[in-house]
C-alpha cells in the first residue's frame, strides 16, 4: 500500500489522522456508555475503527482511501449521539470526511425505525466505498450478546436489520462482509 508524499508514506494508513479522529470522538463522547453496559463509549468507537483496519491490512481488496474509512470509523457516531454539528467535523477534518459521518448518521426527520435505517443505508451508497465498509465494521462490533432487557422480537428485527445491511452494503469489501455473514449467522443463537 503506498501513498504519495506523507512523512507516513509507508504505513497503511496515517497514524497522526488516527489520533486527531479519536481524540476529537473522545472529548465528543465524553460521559457516554454503551447500551446496556457500563463500558465508555469510545469503547465502540475505537472497536468499529479496530474492524475498519483490520480489514485494510488484509489482502481481499485493495482500499483507495484508508484514512478516510478510518477517520470516519472513529468519528462515525458524533453527529447522531452528541451536540457535535455537521460544520465542526467539516472545519476539522474536511468535506469529504464530514458528508461520510453525516451519512452514517440517522435522520431523526424521518419517522420509522426501518424507515430511518432504508434512508441511511441509501445515503451510504451515494459515498465511496470507504463509508460503507464503516457501517459494515459497526454492525460487526454491534452484534454482540443483546441487552438483557431486549425481548424477542427485538432480538430478531436487529437480526434482520442486519442481514439488510449486508446485504445492502456487502459487496464493499471481501473482509468485512464475510466477517459480518458469521456474526449473522452466530447471533441466531440470542433468538
Ligand atoms: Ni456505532
């Protein structure tokens, strides 16, 4: 993987990025648990970027812009969970990482769990493949034991709104989608 005239030319993706990302999520975050768990948030955030890289640095696909799925992995929650606007990450990380996030982010105008989900997957699919393998990476890291205050029916329409995903935004990238199929697969066992 090599990039044009960076001082991190050889690495696969920058690491000052990285960090600039995260630290602006972290402040972002600040106070915010994950559902259902008493574990900081930026917990999640860190764990989707985790997925994000992981599959970078594996071989199934050669991906154009790594800094951007990575900034956008860490910054992928701040406008749809904290007072964070569309113009702060624009002023600091720029357009094209701004549309991503905001992309990634539900629109609480529409009305509709399953409807908010259809318009966002469809804004994923307006921006480049690096946003949708940001949202494939969520939903690996969201497919964990559910909340033990979930019901059933919950239980299975997350199931199914995740096969949606996939099926939606798979074909992204080779890595991520498999590793998203079998936790799909593997979460039948919360039913
Ligand atoms: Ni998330």
């Amino acid at each position: 993987m090599r990039r044009m005239s960076r001082d991190d030319a050889d690495m696969p993706w920058s690491p000052d990025k990285y960090t600039q990302a995260l630290h602006f999520a972290a402040r972002a975050h600040h106070g915010q648990t994950v559902q259902g768990s008493e574990m900081p948030y930026l917990a999640h955030v860190c764990n989707v970027a985790m997925e994000v890289m992981t599959a970078i640095a594996s071989t199934s696909d050669r991906i154009e812009r790594p800094d951007l799925a990575v900034q956008c992995a860490l910054l992928h929650d701040v406008i749809e969970d904290t007072d964070v606007t569309y113009e702060q990450v624009e002023t600091a990380f720029g357009d094209v990482v701004a549309q991503g996030v905001a992309a990634l982010s539900k629109d609480d105008r529409i009305g509709g769990k399953s409807e908010k989900m259809t318009d966002s997957l469809q804004r994923i699919k307006d921006q480049p493949r690096e946003i949708w393998m940001v949202k494939l990476a969520d939903r690996i890291t969201n497919l964990q034991p559910p909340p033990h205050y979930w019901k059933a029916q919950k239980i299975r329409e997350y199931h199914a709104e995740a096969k949606g995903i996939y099926e939606a935004l798979g074909e992204a990238n080779a890595a991520l989608s498999r590793r998203l199929l079998a936790k799909i697969e593997d979460y039948r066992r919360y039913f």
